[in-house]
C-alpha cells in the first residue's frame, strides 16, 4: 500500500503509487600483457507502477565495451643529498 493521497494505488497513473525499481549487472576484465587489458559489463534497469509514473521509457540497458593501454614514462632519478650536506 503506497503512503500519501492515493494509499492502495498500484498502477502507473500517478507518482504517489506503490512501485519499484530494479537494476542489476555485471562487468568483466582481461589482462591482454602486461600493459594491455580490455572489459566490457553491461547494466540493466527497469521501473515498474507508481515509479514509472513520467518515465519514457520504464527499461533501460547500458553496454560498455573499452580497453586501456597503460604506458610508464620513466624520468631520471632526482638527487638526493644528506641532511648534514654531504
């Protein structure tokens, strides 16, 4: 039973219905070398009765898909000195 001006309303009609979101998903990584991997994951989410009051559309699925090269610049080593200057 949905709290407010409209308790037991189930349906889409108004925003004051009971309702729900769900959502889930997942992702996966591979490490190509050293310095290569790739992933990819996807997320999916859905708004269903009093939730889904003013959504365009009540389902919705985000793909990724990337991968990452990771490079190392080296520079040379700074100078340290002793405290005492030596």
């Amino acid at each position: 039973m949905a709290p407010g001006s409209r308790p037991g309303c189930s349906t889409i009609a108004h925003s004051t219905c009971s309702g729900g979101l769900d959502a889930f998903s997942f992702d996966a990584d591979y490490r190509f070398t050293k310095h290569f991997d790739a992933y990819l994951g996807a997320m999916y989410s859905g708004v269903h009765d009093g939730a889904a009051s003013g959504y365009l559309t009540t389902n919705n699925i985000n793909p990724t898909l990337a991968w990452r090269l990771q490079v190392l610049i080296s520079r040379p080593d700074t100078v340290r000195y002793n405290s005492d200057g030596d």
